[in-house]
C-alpha cells in the first residue's frame, strides 16, 4: 500500500510494495532501506505475527549477476526477501584489501530494485555490527567470535588463517539480527558455503540454507566482486585456474580417479599459463595458491575419487594481486 | 485443557497448562517435557504466531533454591516460562567432573512441577545439541565454536581455560533453539553473566537478560549443585571463602579503598582457616584458588577501588577436590 504522507519524511530511496500472495511479484516504485538495528528489528517483527517466511542474501555489495541471481531465487522461496550490504572487517588480514575493496552502493540499490523482488536492503554499521570494536590484528580483537573448527583452516584457510572466523562471526551476527526462514549462499564459495552449513547445524540456527550456482562471464570466469581489480592484460589469464578446473572435472568425467594424474592436468595448464605470462614481461605474474580435489563433507584431501563421494575441485590463483577463486563440483552439491 | 485421552500415551510427566492471561499462572497438573529439537520448535512456534513472550532458565539440572527463585523471577516476566536441563559436556576440561556431576532429574522435575509456572522442561541430549561430538580434549573437538574474547581468560579463566568457551557455545545453540525474549542467569556465577552479556550483545540475539541474586544457605554458604560434593566437616569450612569476601565487602563499604589491603583482609580469613584444617588433621585441605577486586564491565584487576565504577569481589577456594565459588557487588549491578 502507498503511504504518500510519509514519502517525503524519509530519506532513502524506499519501497513500499505490497506482497501479491500467490506470485511473489511485488509493485515496486523504489527500495527500501534500513541502517539500524533497532529498526529492522521492529520492521522484521510484523512478519513473525504474520508467520510470513522471510529469505535473506547476505553479501559484501559490489553486486554482479551472481548475487542477482541469488535474490532472484530466493524471491521464489519466500514473500518477503531481505539483502544486506556489508563489507565486513573481520574476514580481511591487516595485509588485505579492506580499503579498496569495491563499494558501489548506489549501482548495487539501482541493480536491487530492477529486480522487483527485494523488500529491505539492511545497511548496518561496522560499529553497530561490532559493538566492542574489530582491529584487524586478531590478537587485538575482543568480544563474541564464532568459528566452526575442523572445516575453517584447510584450502582459502591455509592462506587466510582467520577468514572463516570472520565470516563465520558475522553471519551469526546477521542471522541473529535478519531472523530468517531461508538463507542463500553462492557456491562460488565452495568452503564458505561449506562452512556456514555447519555453522547452521551445530548452533542449531532455525536457517534452512540454500546455494545458488556460480555466475559466469562468456568465458567461464566466475563473477566476482573483485574481477575489476583485474586489467584487461590480467582479464585474459584470469582464465587460466577455471581452464585447470574444468580439466580435472573432464578427466573426472571420463572415469579418471588418481588424485597425482589429475592434479597434475591442472598444474600443465596453469604452468603453462605462468609460462606465457612471463615470456610477454607483461607486468604482472601468475601464481597458484593451491588446486584442490577434496571431500564435499569433510573437506579433507582425497586420494582416490570415489563415485559416491563426488568431489570439490577447487583451486586459487593470484593474477598480479589479486587473488582468483574457483571450484567445480563432481558428483555432489554443497 | 486437560486432554485425557493423551495421557496415558505420553511416559515423560505432562504439564496440560492454561495460561490465564493476567496472573501468570497456571492449572498446573503435572509437567510437560521435551526432548528433541524438532519437538521443542513445533511447541515454541505457537507462541510466536501469538507473540507471546517466552522467559528461559538453562540449567544443568540437580536444581536447589537458587534456581526456583530464578524461576520464580522468569514467571514475573513472561507468560511462557522454559527451563532447560542440559550438563554440557563442552565447559568440562578432561580432569573435571562431568561424569560425577550430579544429575537428578525426577527431583528436578518435582521441584518445577511445584512452582506451578514452568511451561516446559526443555531435556536434549548430548548428541543433538553437539552433532559433530563433544570429546572433552580440546584439540580433538570439531564442529562450532563461540567465544568471548577479552572475558573469559581471566578469573575463573585462568584455572578453567576452556570453560567459558564450553558455556558460550551451548547458551549460543539454546538460545537458538529455545528462542526466548528474556533469559535469566544467577548472579553466584558473576563473570558467566558478563560473558553472557557480551554474548548477547555481540551476536546481536534479540534477547533481554536478567541476572537474580545468589541464593545463600543460613550462615551465607551460596548454594550451589557442587555443594553436595561436600563432607559435614568440609562443609563446616566451605563457608570460609564466603566470610573473606564478606569482610572484603565490609572494608570497602567502610570506605577502605586500596587493593592490597582489601585483599589481605581477604586473604588473613582463609589462612586462619587452612591453618586449623591443617592443625585439626580433617583428611583434607583448603587451597585457595583466587581472590579477585575487578572491574564489573572489564574485569580486570582494579588497583583503586571507584565509588562510581564499583566492584566485583569474588574468589574460587578448593574444600578438598570441591571447587567453592563465590562473589559479592560494591556498587554495580551485573
């Protein structure tokens, strides 16, 4: 329902729809916003009484087709459908990129409300988020941090030690706020969906979570927020770990089960990449940081593939400085 | 409404309760329990589509006075009162007493049952609120994990390093699980209500916290389920961390203001009495574990004792292999 009287005492570009009950399609005229705690929570209350389901899709903004992609499926699972934007301080190293990492927040709201289906974008503040402050330096944090043990310290862990400690804290802290019904993550994050799963199971989160799949450019690069640190130089090989990737997956597919030879496919062409980089003195280097085959439960290494199991095939490479993420899934979800 | 029908195919004790809506109390005729997730969430649900306040109690059972008044206090607040009885596994280090902690869970229920204002007992099991185990040997434990740094190394910290990340990881899945508006702790264990607190307030849980007073035998011992552990002539010296900490009190009511002297006065108490345990050849000895004057927002220690900031002064004393645990307030609350 419109609320006329009301649309020039707020400031932000707002929504006022009204949810159709069989459709999920909503009249939109702007999007909604909210920033505080406080009012969210009052906001949220209305659907609890209604016992409407609500979805949420957190996300660091700098949106792309890939978290579009999300909202849109969990506009299908739920009346009301929540975003939040937060760049969140604690899964960055002091030796990151915290800084300059993309904030395009009126393109992001703009991408939002041509979607038609979002009701709230939740904008909170760091120190609303962090009530007792968050030094990037982990010895000098203090308050409530969550970690799920076992799950957190191999693959992006071993080169981000505290990442998932971050993830892990912030994600209970919007769950706690948002209250969802439904929650929705993107497989391009392999682990993080791996371990927010725990996350959901073990703290016993009333969340059913749900993955949408990787977004890709024409090419197969993964979208990703941090492609535009990428130079139309560093764009080309930026390829190079996706083309590993679906390699291990072909010899997968064809029935190949050794971890050495298929790994070693993936290293050929990322080798040859590195190569090719360094003989055209192009200003940068290709580096891989890992390619993984490993168990979709346990994320332990697997020797040998078995049918049932599946795999994840994962790997990152830093192209210049900026690091490449990627995975493909053999036989199995997230 | 009593539903006769149901009774006899339901073993646990059944409360069929009717909330008059203004008093608070209820027709008790017995006790509902509940033991399984799912079951705990279909019952909680109903409450929430009425937006019906839900008060919670965790304990872990072998329930004395000071948690009936705890009770009692949660009933003043909500029309929904929940206790749990749970000993969780994860705040027992490996030489601690999880397998002799005392569990009485008929006298339990009797005790509730005579409050006539519990709604329901909420009893999981050790597998369901930890379903990715719970060894007791820290470095072997997997699954999630919730911490409050800056709060829970110090105090009872020191001696228990990993006890307050045990009590917040379950008060984290309980609260998840139980979903309640106020949840109440006793005051006996001050620095487990300023993690708590913390907890809260860090993870954003929409959840008010009340602490109630320690509850004190005659002569001042606090009550507490370990006091069982207790020998008559043990007993007779327990109350001596109780009287330190009263003449601590007493100084500093009487406006003494300098740690070192306050403590002494502290420490003088509980000499005399290791003292006469040793003369007197009782087939144990009293150690004391700490005395502490902190600070109740941060807990450090406080070398100058503030009018306005206040205190807490507590300490930990061994009564043989009996843990006794006590601690007054100088002008603050928790």
């Amino acid at each position: 329902m419109l609320r006329p009287k009301l649309l020039s005492s707020i400031s932000s570009i707002n929504n006022f729809s009204r949810f159709r009950s069989m459709s999920f399609q909503k009249e939109i005229h702007s999007i909604k916003t909210i920033e505080t705690i406080p009012s969210f929570r009052s906001w949220r209350r209305q659907f609890m009484k209604q016992d409407k389901q609500v979805a949420f899709v957190p996300t660091m903004g700098s949106l792309h087709e890939g978290h579009l992609k999300l909202v849109k499926l969990a506009s299908e699972h739920c009346p009301i459908v929540v975003v939040s934007i937060f760049v969140n301080p604690a899964q960055f190293a002091p030796n990151e990129d915290l800084d300059k990492y993309p904030r395009t927040l009126s393109h992001d709201l703009e991408l939002l409300r041509s979607l038609n289906c979002v009701d709230t974008v939740f904008l909170p503040k760091v120190k609303d988020i962090y009530p007792s402050g968050i030094p990037l330096e982990i010895e000098k944090q203090k308050g409530t941090f969550v970690e799920v043990k076992g799950k957190s310290h191999q693959l992006e862990g071993t080169t981000r030690p505290s990442f998932f400690r971050g993830v892990s804290t912030v994600v209970a802290k919007l769950f706690n706020i948002v209250q969802p019904d439904h929650v929705f993550f993107g497989q391009k994050d392999a682990q993080q969906c791996i371990v927010i799963r725990s996350l959901i199971s073990d703290l016993h989160f009333p969340i059913e979570m749900h993955v949408g799949p990787t977004k890709r450019e024409h090419d197969g690069l993964a979208m990703s927020s941090r492609n535009q640190y990428l130079t139309p130089e560093m764009r080309n090989y930026a390829i190079t770990l996706y083309n590993a990737l679906t390699t291990i997956k072909d010899e997968l597919d064809k029935g190949k089960r050794n971890r050495e030879i298929l790994l070693s496919k993936g290293y050929e062409i990322v080798e040859e990449a590195t190569q090719k980089v360094k003989e055209k003195n192009l200003g940068f280097e290709l580096k891989l940081d890992y390619l993984s085959i490993a168990d979709p439960t346990t994320l332990d290494e697997l020797q040998e593939i078995e049918e049932g199991k599946g795999a994840i095939i994962s790997g990152a490479l830093f192209v210049g400085r900026t690091r490449v993420l990627d995975n493909l899934l053999f036989n199995c979800t997230l």
